[in-house]
C-alpha cells in the first residue's frame, strides 16, 4: 500500500475572502471551500427505537425545497457555549427538534460529509431508550416535523420524500445498510 500523495496546496497558506457569522469562504492554492467559522461542529443524532428510526424534514434555504434528515445542530454556537461537547449538543437537539430523550447514547465517531467543499465535520450519535417529553419542531423560524420510520420501510420512504421533491440528507444512507444498526 502507498502512502497519500499531498499536493502542493495543503502547505499553501490559507486566505479568508469572506466570513459571516457561521461561515467562512476561503482558498489554498487552487482550491476553493468554507469552513464553520469559531471551530463550530455539528452533532447528528441517529435516534432509534426499536425498530424505527426518528426523522425530521425541514425546509432548508440552500436546497430551496424541504429536507429529510437525521436530528441535528450545532456545537458551540451560542454565546458562552465555546468548548460544548457534542453529546450536550446532541441531547439538546434531540429534545429540541423531536420532542424525545434518549437514555443511552453512543458516539459513533467523527465524519465529514463533503470534505472537497467544506471543512466541517461532525460526529454522530447513536440515541436509544427514547421517552417522549414534549413537542419538538425545533425553534420557532425551524418550523421542523417529526417523522417515525420503520427501517424496513427506509428505500421506500426516501422514494416518496424524493418523489415529492424533497432533498434527502446524504447520511440517511446508512440507514439502507445494517452498518450502524444492526451492530
């Protein structure tokens, strides 16, 4: 096996050509991608009980349509909220979004989900033993909508969610495989 071949760019310094509150648009060399501005992360919440699996759809400013997803946010975000640990967050989001609390949770590891474009990772959780305790639907301007799935109904349902238009979170993927489920 050979060793990554890294390319002249990755000792190239980086330059910010533009930063927001969340974002930062940057270069090195020829390449071009955005990054969470303050080191924010994301948590993704795989919450599962027994066989189904909690979604949420909401509609999402960049895609222009609706989204179909795995529970998450953002880690640090806040004012004050520096140094937050991705379970905080993650058990935060998941009442928040959904309504549920989860007794046990398993982080599954760090992962980033378009590493040619964008710095941002994530880490997910795995939530189970879930207990219903309120409402979800996130914050007011999330407008967010809870969705229990069978996983064995999980092709048939990213089928109909994209039949009408709706974008498909990239990481519902893995619930079409045992990987993350079944161990």
């Amino acid at each position: 096996m050979t060793a990554t071949k890294i390319p002249p760019e990755a000792s190239m310094p980086e330059e910010i050509h533009w930063q927001g509150r969340f974002i930062i648009a940057k270069t090195r060399g020829k390449w071009e991608y955005v990054s969470r501005a303050r080191d924010i992360r994301a948590a993704v919440i795989l919450a599962l009980d027994g066989d189904e699996v909690i979604l949420v759809e909401q509609f999402r400013v960049p895609l222009g349509r609706p989204c179909l997803e795995l529970p998450a946010g953002l880690i640090g975000d806040d004012a004050g909220a520096e140094g937050e640990h991705a379970l905080d967050a993650a058990q935060r989001e998941l009442e928040e979004e959904t309504g549920y609390h989860a007794a046990q949770w398993e982080n599954l590891g760090e992962y980033f989900s378009s590493p040619g474009m964008v710095s941002e990772s994530f880490t997910l959780l795995k939530a189970t033993g879930l207990t219903k305790v309120g409402e979800g639907g996130g914050t007011d301007e999330e407008n967010i909508t809870v969705h229990r799935v069978k996983l064995s109904r999980m092709a048939e349902t990213i089928a109909e969610f994209r039949a009408k238009g709706h974008g498909i979170d990239v990481r519902l993927l893995m619930l079409l495989g045992a990987g993350f489920i079944g161990g």
